[in-house]
C-alpha cells in the first residue's frame, strides 16, 4: 500500500507558533500604539506589483532586484512580483492614487515580504517588516521624528539596550559622484582582492561594496575614503540639523561613515539600528531618505523619508512572550450545566475577562483539564446551576462580569 507523502514547508518559510508568535504580536501591536502616538496613518498595500515598480526604483544592479525577486507572468502574461520591500509600492501608490493632496503624508503599515536569499537565523524567503514613510517634506524635522518613532518603538520594546542607532548622511547628488569616483580609484587598485560580487559592483555601483558581507571585502572597506570630505555645505548642514534634531529629542546616536544602503535610491540620510545579538543578522531597523525614488516612477520631484524593521529579527530580540494570563475557567461538571455556563462564559468575556470553559470529556477528568490550564479562577456549574468559584486572588472583575450592579432605570 502506498503512503501518501505530506507535503513539505516551502524552504524560507515560517510557521510561527507558541511563545514565538506571542512575541511577533507584541511586536506589532507595539507599533501599532506608537505610529499612532506620531500620528501615522495606517495604510494596506498589494502584495505583488507590476515587476517594474521595483525594478525601475530599488535599481537593477541591488541583489534585491538582480537576484531576490519572485517575479512571474500571470495567466494574462503580464508580470508581476512579489514585494521585497514596501517603499516602492506606496511611492507608486503616492503617483497612482493622488496622494499627493495628502502632503506631507505619514504613512505606516506592515505584513509579509520576499526575497529568494539563502535562509539562514534572522533571513527568510518570506519575513516580515514594519514600516514608517514620510512622504513630501524634505526637511531635517522629517527625519528626526521618523528615527525618533523608531527609538520610541524599540524602548517601548524593551530593547532600549544593545541596539544602536548608527547614523551616516550620503550627500546629495554631487557629494555622492565625487564620493564614487574616490570609491572607484580606491577599489580598483585592490580589484583582485575583492569578491567576485564586489568586482562587478565596482562597475556598475561602487557605494554597495561598502554594505558587502564578504571579508574579502571589508578589509578594504575600512581603508576607503569617506563621504566627509566630498560633502557640499548645504549637504553638511542638512546633516547637522538632523543630528541636533536627535539631540534635543534625546535619541542617541553613532556616527558610522561606512554605512550605505543595499537599494538605490537613498541621499542624505542612512541610518540602521543594530545589535551584536542576531550574530550575522545584525540589522533590525534601516531606511533613510529618498528623494530620488518618485522620479524613478514618473512623478514630480518628491522628497521623502522612511524605514523597514523586520518583525522576526525584533520578535527574536523581544524573546519568548507568554500567553496572556488565564482569568477564569468555567468548569462544567454536569451536562444539564450546559446552558447556565455558556451564558456565564458570554457574560464573563463581555466584561473583559480572559476566560475559557471546559465542557467536553470525561466528567471524572474534567476538574483536572481546568487546573491544567492553569486559571487564576475556576467558576463550577453542576445540573442546577453556578454555584461557587475557587482559586486565589480577587474575584471583583469576574464577580462585576457575571453580577451587573441593576441599571438606573430598572
Ligand atoms: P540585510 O543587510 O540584513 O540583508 P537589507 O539591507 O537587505 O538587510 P532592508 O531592505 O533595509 O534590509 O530591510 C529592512 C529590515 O528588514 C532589515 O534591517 C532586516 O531587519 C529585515 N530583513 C531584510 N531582509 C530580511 C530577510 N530576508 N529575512 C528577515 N528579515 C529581513
Ligand atoms: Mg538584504
């Protein structure tokens, strides 16, 4: 007889339970509560694109786009790909819905992402990200209150310690040409030494071997010229008005020189929080602004400013979170009790406590499931009726619940 063969998880993937999930949820409904304190407005985005929303703006050359997209044509041969990032999608959003008379627009939302990487601790096919944008305004206070969003988050995460904020500005246009050709001179001689991935880059975007992984390439990173010296005035004081701007916020921060981004379309602004706690994975926070993307897409000169989290990497730093306290379980120790505890169950959850019933199985075992589940009260109902509650602790929200005090006009 032949077996049939479950099929297996798709490599990349997660199902997400227990403890774990429990973290992943605190995660989320964190950032819920805090984009809501800085007035971000949710919003919901496609899950697949036109292929060209991300390649015409994250660039051809970024191993997102080169090498991690799931993109395919659909029955009616057009094609589409899976998001790998959100930016892109609400800038096309931004152009296609006229979002502009939004201006300037602050935006949140999160949800799945992919990207065919090689799956590791912390780096998965389809992850997870939370996601701020401030679309319209090109000045520094857009800046400082997105990195202050992202430093409110993670405190209010408990993760205040052993998560740095690194900072690095990239300049605007013409810093960062005079940045690339310094770049170029300074790769080239060491060409050789450099992975296969950095050679190429080295033709087609030079900033990326900054960001490489390889340590071929980071010992010939630490040596590099820096953006500094190729910075215009107007560049340095964009800079310094979004460090002063953290400053007086009280958001702390390290300068780190070598930081760029893997996409494209970044200036000014770079910056990522990281922690030496995920080994490789270091990254749980990163964006900066953008102020060349919405060209990219067709649209008017747009200056904006966001970031992405990835939810697992913050769950992973969170740790296990338990499910919430049990508050009461309602024990059924009769059949004919049925109905008295199900109105007792409704009547106990509509007064906001956490409660569960056990009514199925053995009579004899049920007492001890009750326990097992460990309720801070059990409410017993025998065949005529609720008659008495145990467990240690006030009784006074589950006693409100099930004993509404008459109404006024009864
Ligand atoms: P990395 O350098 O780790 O590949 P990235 O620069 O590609 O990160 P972004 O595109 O900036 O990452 O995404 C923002 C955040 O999303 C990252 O800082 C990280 O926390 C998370 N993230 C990115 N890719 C993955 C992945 N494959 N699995 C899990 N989390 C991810
Ligand atoms: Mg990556």
């Amino acid at each position: 007889m032949s077996k049939i063969e479950t099929p297996r998880p798709v490599r990349g993937t997660q199902d997400i339970f227990g403890a774990e999930a429990e973290a992943f949820a605190f995660v989320v409904e964190t950032f819920e509560r805090v984009r809501k304190l800085y007035r971000f407005r949710r919003i919901e985005m496609p899950v697949f694109e036109k292929t060209e929303v991300f390649a015409r703006s994250l660039g051809e050359t970024t191993d997102v786009v080169s090498k991690e997209m799931y993109s395919f044509e659909d029955r009616g041969g057009e094609s589409l790909t899976l998001r790998p990032e959100f930016t892109a999608g609400i800038a096309r959003a931004f152009l296609t819905d006229g979002w502009q008379q939004h201006a300037p627009l602050k935006v949140a939302t999160h949800g799945p992402l992919f990207r065919y990487e090689r799956p590791q601790k912390g780096r998965y096919r389809q992850f997870h990200q939370l996601d701020a944008e401030i679309i319209g305004a090109g000045e520094p206070q857009a800046d400082v209150e997105l990195l202050a969003m992202a430093d409110q988050l993670l405190k209010e995460l408990g993760l205040a310690d052993g998560v740095t904020l690194q900072l690095n500005t990239l300049g605007d246009g013409d810093s960062r040409e005079a940045w690339r050709s310094a770049l170029v001179e300074h790769f080239s001689a060491v060409r050789g030494e450099l992975s296969e991935d950095s050679q190429e880059r080295l033709e087609k975007n030079p900033l990326r071997i900054l960001d490489s992984k390889d340590p071929r390439d980071k010992a010939h990173v630490g040596t590099a010229p820096m953006i500094d010296q190729f910075l215009s005035a107007e560049a340095r004081d964009f800079f310094g008005a979004v460090t002063s701007g953290l400053d007086a916020a009280g958001v702390a921060w390290t300068r780190n020189q070598a930081l760029v981004r893997g996409l494209d379309y970044y200036r000014h602004t770079a910056f990522e929080f990281v922690t030496d706690r995920l080994g490789a994975q270091g990254t749980v926070l990163g964006g900066g602004r953008y102020d060349g993307l919405m060209e990219s897409l067709g649209g008017a000169p747009t200056p904006a400013v966001g970031w992405a989290a990835g939810i697992e990497r913050l769950a992973m730093l969170v740790g296990d979170r338990p499910n919430p306290v049990l508050e009461a379980v309602v024990l059924v120790e009769h059949e004919d009790g049925l109905a008295v505890a199900n109105t007792l169950l409704a009547d106990l959850r509509r007064g906001g406590v956490i409660a569960d019933i056990v009514a199925s199985g053995s009579v004899k075992k049920r007492y001890d499931r009750a326990v097992k589940l460990g309720p801070q009260h059990i409410l017993r109902v025998n065949e005529t009726g609720y008659y008495g509650i145990s467990g240690e602790g006030s009784t006074d929200r589950i006693v409100a619940a099930i004993n509404p005090l008459p109404s006024p006009r009864a």
